[in-house]
C-alpha cells in the first residue's frame, strides 16, 4: 500500500462511559468534530474502521490503515483497551502525524500524560472552538514532515519501519531543503533538496548524470539529463518551442570528434536558459554506461563522480566564477537500477570524505536531488547514521 490522504479515526462506537461513569456520544463526536475538522483540511479523507466497505479481516484491514493513514486522531477519554492498543501501533509505525482529543474532565492514565491532546467540550460553543484547534493543528502536522509525535521514535530516533516491496514512491512537488553540517567544519554541509527543478535556485552547480558517450537525454525523457536539457535552452519567445538547444550543443562541441570518455568523467559547459536559477555552470558525470540490448548500467565506483565533480568545482575550469554550491542527482538510482541505500552511503561518503580533507575547498554545500518520499526517507536515514554529520537543520522545508 502507499501513503495517502487519509486520516484514519480510532475511537469507540455509539455511547459508552468513561471511567468516571459519564457518557459520551462518540458518534457524535466524529460527525460534529472530527470529519467536520478534518474537512477543513483540503484533500483529506476521514475514515473510521466502520466505514470501510472491503471483505476480509477487520483486523488486517485496521492495520494496514494504521500504519499506511497519513493521519491517525485518536479519542483516549474512555481508556479503552482497542483504542490504547491502536494508538500503540501506530506509534511504533508512524513518527507522526497523530492527534490525541479527549474529552474535558476525563481521567488520563500515566503513560500518556505527557503526550499533547485536544480538550473537547460537547456544547456548539465548545464543539466549535475544537474543531479550529484539531483543524490547526493538523494542517501545522502535514506542513512540517519532520515533526515527531510519536514517542516511541523521540525515544529511538533512528528506528526503521520496513514497508512492503509494493510502495510507489511518491513524487515530492514542494521544493524544499534539508542540511545535516559537518562535525569536523560545521560551515561545510551536506544537504538534500526536493521539489520541481525549474524552481530551484539555490546551487552554483548543477550535475548531471550523462552515459559515457556525453550525449544528452531526449526533452521527451524524465531523467535529470532531460530536465536540464531542456530548462537551459533558449525558447522562442512567442510559441515558447526550443529555439536554440544550449547546453547539449555546447557539450556535443566540447566533445568534438571523441565519441566517449572514461567513466567519472565529469565535463563542464555554461547554464543557459538556467542563468535565471542561479546556476552558474553545469557539470556533466558521467555515470552509467550503455549495452547494446541490455540498456544502462551504473559505472563501477560510481562514487567516483561526486568526488570528481566537487574536483572540478575546485579547478581552473570554473575559476572565472567560483561555485560555492552544488547540486547533484543520486547517480546511477532510475532507469540504471543502481541498490538505493548502497548508493545513498556512497555518495554521502564520498562528499564528506572531500569537504574533510580539502578545507579551502570553494564548495560549502553539497546537494543532493532527491525526487520521491522514499529516497528522501532513504537519504535522511543515511545522513543521521554518519558519524562525520551532526543534527539536521531545515532551510525551506520539504514536503509533498
């Protein structure tokens, strides 16, 4: 399963007491604050265990929402085992969002009490000045994805969840940035950045990940070849159709009659169209190599390429307009196949290894593109367990 938009609701059904003997409409409680809250929040669909119309086990079915929801709220005013099991679950699963409401006046056991919970009331008054926390609340949870409330994951900050092997990773839209400074220069950092490239406009550098033969992907192909391609040709200013193919004709002249370079390889050419980014040159790796029948491949010592490139930010090629900044993909992790995490480690390695041992290196920040939720994950992951990369600051936050 993926994540989506769904808040799943873990609570009694119909009208129960609480501890003290008082009853409670839940179900009146979920029409008229939560789904009324949660509607308020733009795509986000409510859902409680007695909504779901699918055969099969309840059980199955409820875990699958737990751990998938991207959002759980939980009503804790009864003390209810299921719901206190539920809220378990998914505290194990999930480092947020999850929501506690109560009821005023409630009892609260000692495990939790130091956890966060909206207060509600059941006159419209007090239903109404509910709905606006629990509403804020939730939407400040979506927009802020490294917030944790869980306290299982504040206690193990590192633990891993494994998902199934079908998750679709899902693309992030929102540019953001997150950086993790160097323990040994803590002016030099690591960094990964998300979003759609035509509106990144923070790194000196951009890299691209080109075969061995140094020809550009096709407009038409969504690799990062492609989307540089593209972005830095100069468009005719009335049908907006490339008028002049910059960058790629600049590499092709560079190249001239040699039909191939050494794997690691990494070429420099001017931004074009790109200029408006910020982006002072463009780096191209090279970094899989073809087949014939068997398509692209990753390069051997692929991390050859994020050390040969932040060489060549440090050369006499761009000593003309130093870069302090540079972005690079995740070389060799789409259509080559290259293992992720193997990759992720290597790359992230291979960056500090240089900032460390080249102190007056013009470079500042390394970035790494990073397109869907699971390579960010992936990324994050990797970042927090090197030693060399102290706690994690966020520049414009990333998001989907």
């Amino acid at each position: 399963m993926t994540e989506n938009n769904t808040c799943f609701v873990i609570m009694p059904y119909g009208v129960k007491e609480d501890i003290d003997g008082n009853k409670i409409d839940f179900d009146g409680i979920y029409k008229n604050l939560i789904k009324k809250a949660c509607e308020q929040v733009e795509a986000l669909k409510v859902l409680r265990c007695d909504d779901i119309q699918k055969p099969g086990f309840i059980h199955e079915r409820m875990i699958e929402h737990i751990l998938e929801d991207r959002v759980a709220i939980v009503d804790t005013s009864t003390l209810n085992a299921n719901v206190f099991y539920e809220l378990g679950v998914r505290h194990a699963l999930r480092q947020s969002v999850t929501v506690l409401v109560h009821r005023q006046g409630t009892s609260w056991p000692f495990n939790i009490a130091g956890l966060s919970s909206i207060e509600y009331g059941e006159s419209p008054a007090e239903l109404r000045a509910a709905r606006k926390t629990l509403c804020a609340y939730v939407k400040n949870a979506l927009d802020d994805p490294d917030n944790v409330d869980s306290l299982v994951h504040v206690t193990i900050p590192n633990l891993r969840v494994e998902r199934g092997p079908d998750r679709v990773p899902k693309r992030i839209t929102r540019f953001g940035t997150d950086e993790y400074p160097l323990v040994a220069q803590a002016q030099k950092r690591i960094g990964f950045v998300t979003g759609d490239y035509e509106a990144i406009n923070i790194a000196d550098v951009w890299v691209t990940s080109e075969n061995t033969d140094m020809q550009m992907a096709s407009y038409y192909d969504k690799s990062t070849s492609a989307t540089v391609r593209y972005l830095g040709a100069r468009k005719h200013p009335v049908t907006g159709r490339v008028a002049e193919d910059t960058i790629a004709d600049e590499l092709a002249s560079l190249m001239g009659d040699e039909k191939n370079v050494a794997p690691g390889t990494v070429v420099v050419t001017g931004a074009g169209a790109l200029e408006s980014n910020n982006v002072k040159w463009i780096f191209h790796a090279a970094s899989v190599i073809g087949q014939p029948r068997e398509g692209y491949k990753p390069i051997e010592r692929i991390d050859r390429c994020v050390r040969n490139a932040l060489k060549t930010a440090d050369s006499t090629a761009v000593q003309s307009d130093p870069p302090r900044s540079i972005l690079m993909p995740l070389f060799g992790t789409g259509p080559a196949g290259g293992d992720l995490e193997t990759h992720v480690t290597k790359f992230i390695a291979a960056a500090v290894a240089y900032l460390e041992n080249h102190p007056d290196s013009n470079t500042e920040t390394v970035y790494f593109y990073v397109w869907s939720d699971v390579d960010l994950e992936t990324c994050h992951r990797v970042a927090q367990e090197c030693d060399s990369l102290g706690p994690q600051s966020t520049g414009d936050g990333a998001g989907g």
